[in-house]
C-alpha cells in the first residue's frame, strides 16, 4: 500500500502564459506558490476475494474488470501510461475539486506518485511533473497550461518559465521574514462555486486570438514586477497586493467566464473594506479568491465577506510526498493458483 500526499497551487503572476500555443512564440511565466491543503491517494494491490478486478473510489465508486470501462479519464489513462492493473484506488482531498487551486492536476501527480511507488520506483519531481502534463494534456486532452503539474509535483514559492516546449523551476528568492508577511497579508476565501477548469479554457473567448494574446503579453510583463518586489527588501511589499488588482483586471478582459456579477460583487466589497488587491485563482467562474489586506483591514474584508467560506493556509515547500508504504502481505499470483 502506498499514501501520497500531495499540495494545492496558488497561482499570483502570469496564468495563461502557460499554454502551449502562447509560450512556445512568447515565451510564458508564472510565479505561484503550493500552500498547506492536500490530495491524499491511496493505492493497493485489489484483494483477489472479489467479483471486480479494480475499484476507483472518489465523489463516485467504480468497481470494474476492464480499464477501458472507467469513468473517469485521468485515472484511466494514468493506469494505462504506466501499465497498473488490480488495483484499489482511493482519493480524498482537503479542499473541493474544480475550485481553481489545480486540484485536478494534484491528483494526476500524487496517483502517478503512488503508482510509481507501487511498482517499486521513485520518481524524480521533473518526472512527475511531466508525466502528468502528458497524460492531461495529451491522454485526455484536456485543455490547459502546465503550471499546475509542475506546482504540485515540485512545492514550494517559485517563479517557472515556459519556451520551446520546456520549462525551469526557479525559487523566489525572497527571505522567511518577508515570506511570512506576505502568508499573513493573504487572505483565501470560497466563493462556493466550482467549474470544470478545461470548459474555461475551450469556452472562453471573447474577441479574437491576437487580441487576447495581447492582454497575455501585458500580464506575463507583471510577473518580473512581481519577482523584483518579493526579493527586494527595500520595495515595499503592499505593491505586491496592487500588483494582483492590476493583474486581475487583466485577466478579466481575456473572457466571458472569467468572472461573474456574484464575483465581482464580492471582489468590490474586498476593496472597499481595505484589500489592495486580489484575484479569482484558477482559470475563472468560480472557486477561491484570494486577497492582500493589511493586518488592520483584515478583520473588515472577513466581516464584509461573512457569506464567504475564510480558508486559513500556511506556504509549503516540499510537492508531492509518499506518507505512507507497506509491501502487502500476500503474492497475487499465488493467490490465483489457488
């Protein structure tokens, strides 16, 4: 039996830069952060006591012989890439799926983690990071970037880079005093509503592709903005927060379903109450906002934002672990000569 644990994303600067098509001409960038919530995946060998031969447990249970029977695109095509058969698979999460904080792609990680295990490997973070960007993107096809793979496979605060079909993970080099205030400057709430994040992706357009690529470049500009302000002690860290209402603004204008009239009420009701700046994470429509309020606004963006869920986080560094692993305690092939 394997357990892996496995964080979600919070992305700042640059989402969007991270597809295929736009970086592979642009270049792309992101700065995001993986945070104290997390996927756990459980994964085992299926007894040989039953009438199915897989059993896939998550917001559904699927008991099944055949693979090509299973529901759910991402586990299936996980166990195909890497040849896993006979297995219980179990998923549970701290936080919804389809919110925005790459969940989906957390669990394509810590499931190819856990398989990796199982079959008796360990897998390097670039490795995962990039198998679960094929299956995704390429298996599923699923539409999308890739910062979300490479986010929860790595962990921790960091500035990557996208171009010719590749990308670097490079650290903010920013100091734990400063880290700390911007964790605490950050407040994350639920706004209840979850969407399928490659439904946004394929449905989003509002004007042409140049147009859009156009907002992409400015946003992708504010992401050295926001590098020089986390690693500059002498800049003053609440331009970090007017920076994410700049970046916002921008994001707003690349689709129809971005945001919503129950979005953009809340977000105007953070500002009023004293936050400089914020952002829906994730592609848009729904999900969890996060803001940048000083300690004494703090208490008065909660109280406006009362019919919000508040979600407290720390920063985390290490990506996608294994917990848990036990060998299991009998030889199927024996089991079956039996």
């Amino acid at each position: 039996m394997i357990i892996t644990k496995t964080p979600f994303r919070m992305s700042f600067f640059g989402g969007g830069t991270d597809i295929v098509d736009f970086f592979n001409e642009y270049g792309g960038s992101v700065i995001s952060t993986t945070f104290d919530k997390y996927c756990y995946v459980t994964v085992r060998h299926l007894p040989p006591f039953f009438d199915y031969t897989t059993e896939l447990v998550y917001s559904k249970i699927e008991r099944l012989n055949r693979i090509d029977d299973m529901i759910h695109p991402m586990v299936r095509n996980s166990m195909k890439y890497l040849d896993m058969h006979e297995l219980r698979i179990n998923y549970e999460s701290d936080l919804p799926a389809r919110s925005g904080l790459g969940t989906s792609s957390s669990f394509c990680v810590g499931l190819l983690n856990a398989f990796y295990n199982l079959k008796g490997k360990t897998p390097d973070k670039k490795k995962l990071a990039d198998d679960a960007i094929y299956v995704e993107r390429i298996m599923c096809n699923e539409s999308g970037g890739w910062q979300d793979q490479i986010a929860a496979s790595f962990g921790g605060f960091n500035r990557i880079d996208f171009r010719d079909n590749n990308y670097i993970v490079k650290p903010i080099n920013i100091s734990n005093k400063r880290k700390e205030e911007l964790n605490n400057n950050l407040l994350l709430f639920f706004t209840g509503f979850t969407r399928f994040s490659s439904d946004i992706q394929e449905n989003n357009f509002t004007q042409t592709k140049e147009e859009k690529y156009t907002i992409l470049k400015q946003m992708l500009s504010l992401v050295d903005e926001a590098q020089v302000i986390l690693e500059d002690d002498k800049k003053n860290l609440d331009d970090f927060g007017i920076l994410l209402d700049k970046t916002w603004k921008l994001k707003r204008k690349t689709g129809k379903k971005v945001s919503n009239n129950s979005i953009d009420e809340c977000y105007n009701k953070a500002i009023k109450s004293g936050a400089l700046g914020g952002k829906l994470l994730g592609a848009g429509a729904g999900g969890f906002l996060v803001f940048y309020v000083k300690k004494e606004n703090q208490q008065n963006v909660k109280n406006a934002l009362c019919d919000l869920l508040y979600v407290p986080f720390k920063f985390e560094n290490e990506g996608t672990t294994v917990i848990y692993q036990n060998d299991e305690f009998y030889n199927l092939d024996e089991c079956r000569e039996e």
